[in-house]
C-alpha cells in the first residue's frame, strides 16, 4: 500500500558540492528536503525512488551518487573518503537517495530507475507492482517537467512547454494523477520531458490520493520544477514535526 | 592558494619605527633591498612574515618562479617588477599583463602571498588558478546542471 508520495527534480544542481560557494536556489532546495521529510513523516516500511535514467532497472540499494559526469575532479578527491562506497547510480536515483540521507531516513530503500523510451505498458506495470506491495511503501519520485520555457533553457524556449507543464502541475494539485497519462510522448520528447515516464509510473501507482501539497512550481532556469507530496491522510505523527 | 589580504610594510632600514609598525598590526615585513638585518629577523620570531625578494626579481631568465621553500610559505611580489618591463619592453603603467601572467604561474606553482597594485585583477587571477588547481570552488555554477539529460550515457 502506498502511504504518501512525494515529487522532486532530478536536478544536478541540488548537489551542492556542484554549484559554487553562492546558495544556489535555497528555495527550491529547502522544499526538497521538506517534500521528503514529509515522505518520511508517513512512518513507511519502505521508499522506493523511481526516476528517469538512460535504461530501466532495479539499482542495488547501497548505491551512491556519482557525480563525475559533472565534475572529474570532485569524484577523483571522493576516492580518498572512506565514506564514499557502493555502486554508482544514475544521477536520478542518486539524487533521490541522498535527499533520503540528508533527511535522516534510515529504513529500507528501493531504487527503481525508468528509461525515458519506455513503453506506456511497462510503466503501468512498475506503478501496479509499487501499488500492490504489502508493507507500507512510500515513494520519492525524481521527476521534472520540460526543459523548453525560456531561451536559456536547456533546450531553448518552446512555447508548448508552459501548456505541457501546467497539464502536470494540474494533475498534481488535484491528486488525480490518471491525467498524466495523457501527456504525449512525442511531445515530451521534443520538450526534453525525461521524466514523463516516470510521471506515469507515479500515476500507475498512486492513481488518486488528496489534493497535492504544492512546496514549488518554477522554471528558473528554463527547467520546469515541481516539488510536492501526496497522501489520502495527514501522517499520525504529523504534530511531532 | 589562499585568498585574503594581510597589511604590509615596506622598510629598508631596521629602525625603531619599525616595531611601532608591528604594534599596529602589519603581518609582514617586506625587506626588498636585498640586505639582510638581523633585528629583522628578531621581528620575524616575533610572528611578522619575513620577506626578502632580491632573488629572481633582475630578469626573467633568472627564473623567479623557481624560489620556493619547503619549510615557508612563499610570497611573491612581482607586480610591476623591471624583469617585466625588461621582458615586455614596457614602462610601469602598461605591465599588468606581464603580472597577472606571472602572478597566475606562480600561483599554480604553489606561492602562497601575493604582493598586489591591482588588487582585484590579481584577486581574480588566483582566484581562476585556485578554482582549475581544484583548490576553490566557482562563486556560482549552474550551466550544464538544471537537468539530468545530457549528461546520461
């Protein structure tokens, strides 16, 4: 059964050690961390972070960030650190584990990555399995919206991405996550949207719960974030934090 | 490389007016004139940095950034320097490129203090060299990072 949900960008720069010595969007990542210790308020048996990734696949659960895509140097002074151990993940994946650490979320953890081509079915299926598991499962998933909504965007500005982006923003809010289904892969494609199978999955899963907690909705960077959490209840401990 | 700025004081002669100068909070004492005095090394002890540049500042081709120590950190004061001028065929005011360009090699070969008259044009010198010797992260980096696309294999 799944108890809550919560959504966050699959974005590199929430690396800190990534981004310079200036805080670089506090907000966006101040939400994060309140959108996955709200996850972690719903007391789950389990997490599963589900995120897009270049192949579908269970990852082993002590894997770890890796960030030498993005700065060499930086993965060559993590050799030397004792702490740094476990497989490399998908950057996705990776992101979603270490906001589950910084929130200090100890239990079981489950990482699931989901390939940007993947067919609607297999998508639909990964959501039923996460739906049908005993134990209480709570889910982080990494997933953004399209790169498209300014000039400096990632993938220049589209004027069908504010549109593509709001359908999400939409569907989230009102807790009926079934209208994600409908976003065109096509045009997620061409918007750079990697994420819109994983926003499927979420769908498959968790069909419908509450209204949902909406913590950001921005595309600073041309990138659309949404960060927010989903649940049919407030957590029974939810006066304690 | 570290970043900051100590006060410094130029002095030739070891007088009296010197500790008064030390009182007041200079952190080094820059002996340029190649002599070395003994009080000066007195006020070293007494935790003033110490310096003596005659080494190396006549020509370029005496290899100024070769002075370096194991025991100290090195400071280096090349700005405007003759062996500049001399190198370049260029008067005091135009050696900026000639010592940002030294000030840039000797601070990837570890110098330690740097001797400045343009102070934020050095300032960014070492702050460049610090960030590619991988000793300081950028102010502020976001190109390449609001998604994963790109960089999945």
């Amino acid at each position: 059964v799944i108890t809550a949900a919560a959504i966050c960008p699959p974005a590199p720069l929430l690396a800190v050690e990534l981004t310079g010595r200036d805080p670089v969007l506090p907000e966006l990542r101040h939400a994060a961390a309140t959108a996955v210790r709200r996850l972690t308020a719903y007391g789950p048996d389990v997490i599963v972070v589900v995120g897009p990734a270049d192949r579908t696949a269970a990852w082993p659960i002590l894997g770890r960030l890796d960030l030498t895509a993005y700065a060499p140097l930086l993965a060559l002074r993590d050799q030397d650190r004792v702490s740094v151990s476990g497989p490399s993940l998908p950057s996705a994946l990776g992101l979603g584990v270490r906001l589950l650490d910084e929130a200090g979320y100890g239990g079981q953890r489950l990482l699931q990555s989901v390939s940007s081509g993947e067919q609607p079915t297999v998508c639909q299926q990964l959501g039923a399995a996460l739906a049908d598991r005993k134990e209480r499962t709570g889910l982080l998933v990494m997933a953004d919206g399209s790169a498209c909504r300014s000039p400096r965007a990632p993938g220049y500005l589209d004027t069908r991405a504010a549109g593509f982006d709001a359908a999400i923003e939409d569907a989230v809010r009102s807790g009926d996550l079934t209208a994600l289904n409908a976003l065109d892969q096509h045009l997620a494609r061409e918007l750079l949207a990697t994420a819109h199978t994983a926003w499927q999955v979420l769908a498959a899963a968790m069909p419908s719960s509450g209204p949902g907690h909406i913590l950001y909705a921005d595309a600073p960077l041309g990138v659309y974030y949404l960060i927010a959490w989903l649940a049919d209840t407030a957590p029974a401990n939810w006066q304690n934090r | 490389v570290i970043i900051g700025c100590v006060s410094q004081v130029n002095d030739r002669s070891a007088g009296v007016g010197r500790f008064g100068w030390l009182a007041a909070g200079a952190d080094l004492i820059n002996e340029t004139c190649g002599g070395w005095d003994h009080r000066l090394a007195k006020a070293a002890e007494q935790g003033a940095g110490l310096v003596c540049s005659c080494a190396g500042g006549l020509a370029a081709r005496t290899r100024p950034h070769r002075v370096a120590s194991p025991d100290f950190p090195v400071l280096v004061s090349v700005s405007h320097k003759e062996f500049i001028g001399e190198t370049l065929d260029a008067v005091r005011d135009q050696r900026l490129t000639g010592t940002v360009a030294t000030t840039a090699v000797r601070a990837w070969l570890g110098a330690l203090v740097f001797r400045a008259h343009q102070v934020i044009a050095t300032r960014e010198v070492l702050d460049m060299v610090a960030a590619i010797r991988g000793d300081q992260p950028s102010v502020r980096a976001v190109r390449a990072l609001p998604n994963t696309r790109h960089q999945e294999r």
